[in-house]
C-alpha cells in the first residue's frame, strides 16, 4: 500500500456501483479521491444545453451525498481540464489519475494530451471503459471497417458478448486534506434562476443513482412485460425512462443488461419484449461506434451528397415548431411534453423529426441543437445518429422519401387522443375522431369544444400533402443532381 493517494477523475459516470475506474483504484487500499471538473470549453460548441446542466447539477448533488455517506469528498473544479488535473496532482501528491473512456470528438485529443503531460510528471494516468458494454474497435466487419449497417452490428455484438459481473460501490473512501479548494457547486450556476423553467423537471425526474436504480426496478416489474408492443404508443407508460441515468452515467448499460436478462423468467417470451428493449441498448452502442469513426457526425451527413440538399431557411417555421405551434397536434404534444419535461417520447422524436426535416425542410442540425438544449438525456452520439436517421443521410437511416403523415401517426399511437390532451388542455375537449386534425372538424364541433383555429389553436402552418410532395421533389433533384 502507498499513501499517495489516486485521483478518480468522474466525467459521464456519475455513480459509485459498477464503476471500473473507481473500484481499480479503490482496490490499491490508497486513498481515492473523486473529482469533477466543468470545462465549458474543451466541447466547443457541444458544450452542455441548459436541460442538461440542471440535470448535471441535481446529479452532482446525489454524488457528492453518496460520496460523503463513505466519508469521502467530491472536489469539484470548474476551467481547463488538463490544468486542473495537474494541479490537482501536485496538491495531493498522487501517484495515478484514474477514469472513464469518452467517445466525443475532443475527449481522444484531451486524453492523449494528458497521458504524455502525466507520463513526464511521472503520475500514472489509466483509462477503463464502463460507458458502453463494448468498445468501438472490438466490433468490426470483416474487412476491417466499421459497421454503418445496425442489423450486423447486432448479431456481432450478441455472438459472443458476456454481461461482465457487478462491481460493487466502495463501502468506504477517505476524506481528502482539509485545505484541498474545492468549488461550491452552486457557484457554477447550473440551475436556471429568471426565469426558472425547471419546475416540470424536478416533478418529472429523480436525478442520481438511487434515482437511476429505482426507475431501473420499477421498468423490470412494469412495463418491460409490454415493452415489444407498448414502447411506441404515446399514450402509455410503454419506456424504460431510463435515458438521462444513461447519458449521465448514474447507472451502467450493464446493469440494465442484467437487469432485463435476468426478468426473463417473470416476462412473456412470446412477446419479444426483452430482446426489443436489449436492442435499444445496443442501438446506443451503434450510435457510439459511428461517432467513433465519423467523429464529425454531429454536424455533417453520413451520406456525403446530402451536403447538396436544398433546406429551406423558415425561421417562422422553425419558431413555430419550437414552441409547439404547428397547428399539427401530435407534433405540438411532442413539443410541448419537451419544453415542459426535458424529455420527449421516443415515437414523438421520430414524429417531431419528420415534420421539421421533411414537411418544413428544416436541417437536421437546428433541429439536432434544439434537442441538445432542451434535452435532459442530450447524447451527443444519440441526438446526432437519430437525428440523420429520421432525415435519411445518417446510418441505416430511413428513406428520405419515409414521411410520416402526422395524423396517421397520432391516429395510430395515441388513437383516444390522451397524449395531446395531456400536453395540448386547449384541446382537451375535442372528440378523438377530430384531434388528429382539428381542422377537418365542422365549426359546431370546434365551437362546442372552444376551438377557434388560428386563435386558440394554430392552424397548419403547412399542408402536409403539398410538403410531402415539394420533400419528394428536392429529393429527387438531390439524386439527379439537379
């Protein structure tokens, strides 16, 4: 045993159980001391969207609770990442940096930077995984290539993965020196202040890892029986929730892993429901993987003669959209549940997505920077990925000419209309038949229901036969180069 302690540097893991770095260094019996830094500049313009820093700080919170139950201490420190862990070492002595892998397009350059820096201080600087279930190198085609194809990647993920065992949370840590500067978290000014838009957050979620845990459980006992056919209806509690605990790493995708596998026994088998929800998982490894390699996904088509598509520049669109006025009501639900939660059902994403792409010919990408503002489970590889593949110039992505019919849609997924009235009350009194499309409704029933269209609800901002068809048109002068 050495008294040189180890410094466990936390970045999108914010939790004590099945944490590789942390239990390696914990196992040395040297003192471990966890530190956050919140470097706003090492991303660029990928830094955090509001939602999640009220998220990162409500999350630093449950750590910095769980760490003291141990006797530890979170140190906390805010500006450039390298400078901070190097002065955090010369402070403390240490002899070793422990963390976790990241996969954004800054965090490789960031690593290697300090691994030389450490290297000539002589402090070990030792990186484990724990983000994904597997590393990006470990699946390849067979010619050595990256998949861009999710099907492939599945089966190569199942062929021969083993879930690693839990790696229990430390039962006890040491207190670093008292004279140690650590920043007061509410010093960073995560949380939004004037106005403060956060109410429907803190109602809506339980950041942390009991947190995590918790929606964990109550996924296993509930919904995962229904999930292969519930997860796309809006109007139920179909999901797992489970996004923002992954994205900020309060839970591992392992212990989801294990979670589902091992309520096999207690679920239909029938139903395919655990292997839909094993797939999701593994659907964000993919999205993982293509950053890896095309690590500027983020901002530019996986299918390079998309950079000639011709968008529209609808800034009244855009707004419109935005703020849930689109006339459309499953699109405005979406929307609004968004603003409203920092969270947005998986089957309204692709809904929400379609509109903005396709019937108003907005670019992914304002689309993709809206989500990552108001997200609460913003991923950068997520938001990218499904973002080009609602568009159909990412990855296995969906045809261009896939449009989604917004009415069908809601018809389809929310038939009774409980998911617009829930997120759209000027609408609660409208009939299910007319919901869908409030417009096609005859005046005595959109009087009976308190409906003046363009007043107390937009009409259409578009007509969605005549976007598909102006969609359809520029996709075709995009494959003939016209």
């Amino acid at each position: 045993m050495s008294d040189r302690p180890i410094i466990v540097w936390y970045r999108n893991e914010l939790r004590l159980q099945d944490h590789p770095a942390l239990s390696a260094a914990v196992r040395t019996a040297a003192p471990v001391f966890p530190v956050y830094i919140l470097d706003d500049e090492v991303a660029g313009r990928w830094k955090l969207g509001a939602a999640s820093r009220w998220w990162l700080a409500k999350s630093l919170e449950a750590l910095s609770r769980d760490i003291a139950h141990r006797g530890g201490r979170l140190i906390l420190r805010r500006g450039d990442t390298l400078t901070e862990l190097r002065r955090l070492a010369e402070q403390t002595g240490a002899r070793a940096i422990h963390f976790t892998r990241g996969y954004e397009p800054w965090s490789a350059a960031l690593e290697d930077r300090a691994k030389r820096e450490f290297d000539r201080l002589g402090v070990g600087f030792r990186r484990y995984g724990g983000r994904l279930l597997r590393e990006p190198e470990e699946l390849c085609t067979g010619s050595g290539t990256p998949y861009q194809v999710f099907t492939p990647f599945w089966r190569a993920f199942r062929r021969d993965y083993t879930v690693p065992q839990p790696l229990p949370a430390p039962k006890r840590l040491t207190a670093p020196p008292p004279g140690l500067k650590s920043d007061a978290l509410a010093d960073w000014d995560l949380l939004p202040v004037r106005p403060d838009w956060s109410q429907g957050l803190a109602t809506t979620w339980r950041p942390g890892e009991d947190g995590a845990h918790t929606r964990l459980k109550d996924f296993v006992s509930g919904a995962l029986s229904g999930y292969a056919n519930d997860r796309d209806r809006l109007d139920r509690s179909g999901t797992s929730r489970l996004s923002p605990h992954l994205t900020f790493g309060e839970i591992s995708p392992a212990a989801c892993w294990r979670a589902a596998v091992d309520a096999l026994g207690e679920v239909r088998r029938s139903d395919q429901s655990v292997e839909t929800f094993l797939k999701e998982i593994v659907w964000r490894e993919f999205s993982h993987s293509l950053l890896f390699y095309f690590p500027r996904m983020p901002e530019q088509p996986l299918r390079e003669e998309f950079e000639a598509f011709r968008w529209t520049n609808a800034m009244d669109h855009l707004k419109a959209w935005q703020k849930g006025k689109t006339g459309y009501p499953i699109v405005d639900a979406g929307m609004r549940e968004l603003w409203a939660t920092g969270y947005m059902h998986n089957r309204a994403r692709m809904i929400t997505a379609s509109f903005l792409t396709k019937d108003l010919l907005l670019p992914w990408t304002v689309g993709e920077a809206w989500f990552w503002d108001t997200l609460v489970d913003a991923d950068l590889a997520n938001n990218a990925a499904n973002w080009q593949w609602v568009a159909g110039c990412g990855a296995d992505a969906a045809p261009f000419f896939r449009i989604f019919n917004p009415v069908l849609q809601g018809e389809k997924f929310d038939p009774d209309g409980d998911y617009i009235r829930r997120w759209i009350p000027e609408l609660a009194r409208v009939p299910a038949k007319d919901i869908h499309a409030p417009w096609s409704a005859n005046a005595a029933t959109l009087k009976q229901a308190g409906i003046e269209l363009g007043e107390s609800y937009p009409a259409p901002i578009v007509d969605h036969k005549a976007a598909r068809k102006r969609a359809l048109e520029r996709y075709e002068d995009l494959r003939f180069g016209r």
